[in-house]
C-alpha cells in the first residue's frame, strides 16, 4: 500500500477517535459519572456498609420481639387497647418480610461490588475520559494530513505517527485498564438492577413505612407495654431490641437518609454513564486505532518496490536461470 494510501487511513482514523466522545455524548455523560462516583464514595467503604447491615439486623430484631412478645402481652393483659395500641404499626408488621429480603438484597449486591466500585474509582477521572480521545485523534489526523500535503518530511511525520500509536496502546496498561473497566462493567450490570425510578420509589416508601413503624413502637407499643404494668426496668430487660432501636433510632436515621438520598440525585446520572458502551470495551477503543497506527507508520517507511527500467531488466529479475 502506498504512503499516500496509509496516511489516509491515519487520518480517518484520527478523526474518527476525536469524534467518537461526540457520537457517543460523552462530553455530557461522563462528567456526570464523575459525580456518580463522588455520590456513592461516602458510602462505599466496608465500615459503612456494615453499618448498613447493622441498622437492618436492629430493626429485623425489634420487628420479631415486638411481634413474638409485645403483641401478645398487649393481647392479654389489655386486649381492649392493644387493637389501638397496634393500629399504626400494622403496616410495617405486614410489610416488613418484604423490606427486610429487599434491603439486605440490595446491601448485599452493593457490598458484593464494593471492590468494583473502587476499581472503577481508581480509574483517570471521568471527565477527562473525552479528552483521552480527543487529543490524540486530533493530534494523528493533523500529523497525518500534514505529511499528505508535505508539510511535514516524512521522517518526522512517521516518528510522531508511531509516538501517538504507542501512548494509545499503553494508556490502558498504564491506568489498568484491562483490570479495572471490566469489574467497572460488572458493577453497572448489578446497579442497572437497583438504580431504577421503580426501585429507588420502592425504597422510600419501605424507609417511610419503617419511619412509621418505629413511631409506633415508641409511641404507642411501649406507653401500652408500660401501662400492661411493664417497668422501665423491665422493659429495658424483657424487650432489649425494642429498648436499642429506641436509642439507636436517630443514628439510623442518619446513616440511611443520606444513602437513599444519593441513590434518587444518582439515578440520572446513573441512566447517562450507563448509556455509554460498555466499559469492558474501553480499553481496545485505545489499543486497536493505536495498533493500526503504529503499523501504518511503520508501513509508510517501508521502501517502495523498484519497477524494472527495462524488459531486459524484468526478465533477468524473474527468471531464475538468468540470476
């Protein structure tokens, strides 16, 4: 193939890497999985997640000692006010197998990619990402264009060709690409199950029905355990998970409010960095234009085959007698 030839398709290819962040609006959707991943970081630690785990497990255990011991005391030391007393925690008493296998699977698939989560993290900022296209695209096809029109020698323009082929190829190696975008596309596969306007509606109404649920057990459980003739003493040692969630309850307010929040402001960023390709391709969007140029300009210095000048010449070169 001739320079000619090899220099353009250096050039298309630089001008299709500059372009690609265009095609694929990545000017707008990666800035906003920059902030995604900012949203997410208090968050995603094993301490806090844990944390999470923890509030969950107090609420399951105050649910089954009000459920296994409180209602039927209630029932039959004052079953005239235990109807009243138990109204208002009714919903969280029906709905709380549910929101218990729910939360813990949500919790879980999070801690489960708490590690591709910090792979994905650890990678070169997302809006930067555009730019790493950018650059080099404009950088091969105005190499290459200028070789074409002879303004650059062709040494120069080979030398900076394979340069450019290079860096492309490195980049993953260097930012761990190779490592890191897969578990990154793993962790948008499990969150593509959680970041969704039904789920996130789901966990606020489950968080509104807890709200509610520990109101009423504080409120009106505990006063009529209290008036069934329940000391404070008593209380504190017949109903210990009742008794910690009471005083633990503010805290779990401040753990989960701000989790749940981040995950609703997170949800259209979520929605446009998962519209990009998928981040196990990331890597080869820079190796393959890299390789191609790096071999075209290794091409473009080949030297041209020499025609014979003369029949004479033509035959002596292929016949093997006459050599």
């Amino acid at each position: 193939m001739s320079r000619k030839a090899l220099l353009t398709i250096v050039a298309v290819i630089g001008i299709g890497l500059a372009l690609a962040p265009v095609a694929f609006q990545m000017f707008s959707r990666a800035p906003k999985g920059a902030a995604m991943l900012t949203d997410f970081k208090p968050f995603m630690t094993t301490e806090r997640l844990d944390g999470f785990q923890k509030d969950i497990g107090e609420i399951d255990s105050a649910v089954r000692e009000v459920d296994t011991k409180a209602v039927p005391q209630l029932h039959a030391t004052d079953p005239k006010h235990a109807a009243g007393a138990l109204a208002s925690y009714q919903d969280l008493q029906q709905q709380w197998p549910q929101i218990d296998s729910t939360m813990t699977d949500l919790l879980d698939k999070v801690q489960d990619n708490l590690g591709n989560y910090q792979a994905m993290a650890a990678l070169p900022s997302f809006r930067l990402f555009p730019w790493f296209f950018v650059i080099p695209g404009v950088l091969m096809a105005a190499l290459a264009i200028a070789g074409l029109l002879g303004a650059l020698p062709p040494q120069p323009t080979r030398i900076g060709l394979a340069v450019i082929g290079i860096a492309l190829i490195l980049a993953p190696v260097a930012t761990q690409m190779f490592d890191r975008a897969p578990k990154g596309a793993d962790m948008m596969s499990t969150f593509k199950q959680i970041e969704t306007p039904q789920k996130i509606g789901q966990i606020q109404q489950y968080f509104s029905t807890m709200a509610v649920g520990q109101g009423a057990i504080r409120n009106d459980i505990v006063p009529a355990l209290r008036s069934s003739g329940v000391s404070q003493a008593a209380l504190a040692a017949d109903y210990p998970s009742i008794t910690a969630l009471d005083a633990d309850w503010v805290h779990i307010l401040n753990d989960m409010t701000p989790m749940i929040g981040a995950m609703s402001d997170s949800l259209p960023r979520f929605q446009a960095i998962s519209s990009l390709p998928s981040f196990m391709l990331f890597p080869w969007f820079f190796v393959v234009p890299g390789a191609l140029v790096f071999f075209a300009a290794i091409a473009a210095g080949a030297p041209p085959q020499r025609r014979p000048d003369t029949p004479a010449e033509a035959s002596v070169a292929t016949d093997p007698v006459a050599a």
